[in-house]
C-alpha cells in the first residue's frame, strides 16, 4: 500500500505502540483487499458484544487502553453498537454474573480509549447520520447498508478490530464499497408488491439478499411508485444484509446515487421480479403456529415511532408470555417521557436499553427462561436465532401482541 508520510511514521512507532498497533492491522488488511492506499474517515462504529469478545477479546482491550506510556484514544467520533445486556433487566433475562463483569470490564476499557459508549445500531436515526459520500468505518451489517444506500455514505463491513482501529487511526483502506465502482449495481430487481408492515419490508430485504447471495452484490430495485420510511428501509436493509451478505443496495427514485436506472446500472445487467407470493413464501418459512414462548420485537432496536404504535397496541391488553421491545439508550428516554413504556410495561411487557437480543447470551437465557418457541416482526432476527435453538416465526407487530396475550400464534402472516 502507498503510504503517506504521517502513515510511515504511525507504523515507525512515532505515535505510540497502540496506533502503530492499529495502523498495522489495517494495513495488513488492506494488502489482502487489494486497496492502494489509506483513506480518510470522519466516524467509526464498533461491534464489540462480550459473548463475541470472549475473555481473551475483553482482555485484549483492557491490554490496549492501559499501555505503559498512558492509553491512546480514537481522534474521530468513535461509538458502539449494542451491548449484551440493559444492566437494569439482567437479572429479568437470568444473566449470569460472568457475563456482566465481561461487559462491564469491556465498557471500562473502551471509555479508556475515548470510545462513546451509544450502544445503538440505529444511530442514523437517532444520533449522527453520515451524509452523501462521507467516508466512515461502520461495522453492524444494518447500520452499513443503510449508510451505503440510504445516506449514500462510503462503508465496508469493518469488523470490531478494523473499525476501532479506524477510529484510533482516523482512516481505513480505501477498498471495496470506498470506491465508485463497487457501488454501481450488479443485478436488477422488479418488484410488483410494496409491503406495508415491518415484517413485510424485511421479509422483501430478505428474498432481494438471497437473490444477491453475497457481499460484493449491488441489487438495483425499481418498484411501483412509493416512499419507503425510515423504519420500513431500516428493516429492508437489514434483512437484506442478513440474508445475504449485502451492504449495499439501490433503489430507482428514491436512494441519492439512483436517481434514474442508468446513473447506477451498466445497458445489460440480470433481472429478477420479486412478487407478493415471494415475500409471503419467504414469511411463510419461519411459520411456527402454536405455542409462543417469548415475543421480541428486536434487531434492528426500536425507532419512538415503532415504540409508540406498539405501545397502543398493549392498551387494555394482558400478556401471558415475555414480550421484549429492544430500543436505544437514546430513545429510551423519551419512550419513558412520553408514557409509552408505561403502556407497554402495564400489559406485562418489557423495555430494554442499549443491548441487542441475538447479542445478549441468547442460547443461555433462552435455557434459563424455557424459551424455545419465539414470534418476531423483524426478519433478521428470525434468519439469525435458529442457530442458537430457537424456533423462531415471523409475523406481524399485531399477531405478536397478540400472541403475548394468547401464549399462541395462529393465523397467515398480516
């Protein structure tokens, strides 16, 4: 890779061990992706759940921020994604004490290192949304692909390592989805039916990712004539991401590089038409009817606006199994604020801050809590749980309650 001077002197120690540290990592990632050179980035974005990081990956971060000569400290706007837990309903989830002292020993070492601790991966909605052609190491496949596409934002998929050296660097190789041309599209998709629901728009996200099936896929999307939300697009692209590998879509008229076809599609490109019987085959696949052991409305964390319509929903409703409604510690306060999670917690439910549930030990508390059975509007989350032994199903935010009351799911998908 080409190096600048104050690159030559990061990796000469100049700047300490923990930089020159990082700035080799990236480079060494960086000769593998073929990247030429380093480029600048504005924002990092940290996946680091301790049930990934482990002991030894908790203690390679403290190992980083108590280095001899004083700990270094990222110099751009640095966060977190979820975490494991809401330290405040650990002991409702039946966590154990080893997994809150591995979060808390994470958490201590990456104040250390200057990191902000928004344990969020919804931050474009709620914190610093990346703007148009803004370089930035993201690491949460969702947060990705809505920068990528949504913003129109430069990201790789940065693994926790990558992305906190990006912050302690302030760059990434320049690679992959940091070029013009690995953004133009591959595939075209048709699509006959607009969803409507969030389990709708992830469950298209999910049949466009299987069509694309890997991560240097760009799938171009035209549709009848709408206005995806934040929240609808949020589910679709993460969906999508989960389904396959995707970090990057376009969608004619409404994402900005996609004004028309022809601004992101080469004359000839392959063609698919997705239709409704598509997304409710898709749905239809994670249909468990029956019993219901827990409900969770999680991954991606709950807008206020998601919060709100759940929280009319649980007027004058009991529940007879757990429902959980993951959101951020930035929303939470005014879903508190504005009585919401008091509807939600009235009808039994529960409102958890800051964690994410497939990040959360979710094999063990599904073993501690008897929970095998699970019913969930987000499509990521059903593509996801079943390999930690849960039966998951997909249906809609309305079922779900329902089924919290009932300890049943019946019905087709709405």
């Amino acid at each position: 890779m080409k190096l600048n001077e104050e690159e030559q002197d990061i990796l000469a120690g100049k700047a300490g061990p923990v930089i020159q540290l990082a700035l080799e990592h990236q480079r060494q990632v960086g000769e593998f992706f073929a990247a030429q050179d380093f480029v600048p980035v504005t924002q990092a974005h940290i996946m680091a759940d301790t049930e990934s990081l482990g002991e030894a990956g908790v203690r390679w971060l403290e190992n980083l921020a108590t280095q001899s000569d004083g700990p270094a400290r990222v110099r751009i706007p640095t966060i977190t994604d979820p975490r494991g837990t809401d330290f405040s309903k650990a002991s409702f989830l039946r966590q154990n004490a080893s997994m809150l002292d591995l979060e808390r020993r994470a958490i201590a070492a990456f104040v250390k290192l200057g990191v902000s601790m928004t344990d969020t991966c919804i931050h474009y909605q709620t914190i610093q949304a990346p703007t148009r052609n803004e370089h930035v190491a993201f690491g949460d496949t969702g947060v990705v692909i809505y920068s990528n596409s949504v913003c129109g934002a430069r990201s790789n998929f940065e693994g926790g390592p990558s992305a906190l050296a990006a912050g302690l660097t302030g760059r990434t190789p320049r690679y992959g989805f940091h070029l013009s041309d690995q953004r133009r599209a591959t595939l075209h998709v048709r699509v006959d039916f607009i969803p409507k629901s969030p389990n709708e728009w992830g469950a298209l996200g999910g049949v466009i990712g299987r069509l694309a099936g890997n991560y240097w896929a760009v799938p171009v999307i035209e549709g009848p004539g709408v206005t995806p939300r934040s929240d609808q697009l949020k589910h679709f692209g993460a969906a999508m991401a989960s389904f396959g590998s995707v970090a990057m879509f376009h969608w004619v008229g409404i994402t900005p590089e996609a004004s028309r076809l022809e601004d992101v599609a080469p004359a000839e490109l392959p063609t698919h038409r997705v239709t409704r019987n598509d997304i409710f085959e898709l749905q239809d696949s994670y249909r468990r009817d029956g019993r219901v052991d827990v409900v969770v409305f999680s991954a991606p964390q709950l807008s206020l606006f998601e919060l709100r319509d759940l929280a009319d929903l649980c007027d004058g409703r009991r529940f007879t199994v757990p429902l959980l409604a993951v959101t951020s510690p930035q929303v939470k306060p005014d879903c508190d604020r504005m009585g919401y999670t008091t509807q939600i917690e009235t009808a039994g439910g529960t409102v958890l801050s800051g964690m994410c549930f497939y990040q959360s030990y979710a094999r063990e508390i599904a073993e501690a809590n008897g929970w095998k059975s699970l019913a969930t509007n987000s499509a990521k989350l059903v593509n996801i749980l079943g390999g930690y032994g849960y039966q998951p199903a997909l249906a809609s935010m309305e079922q779900c309650v329902d089924a919290a009351v009932s300890g049943r799911l019946g019905g087709r998908v709405i």
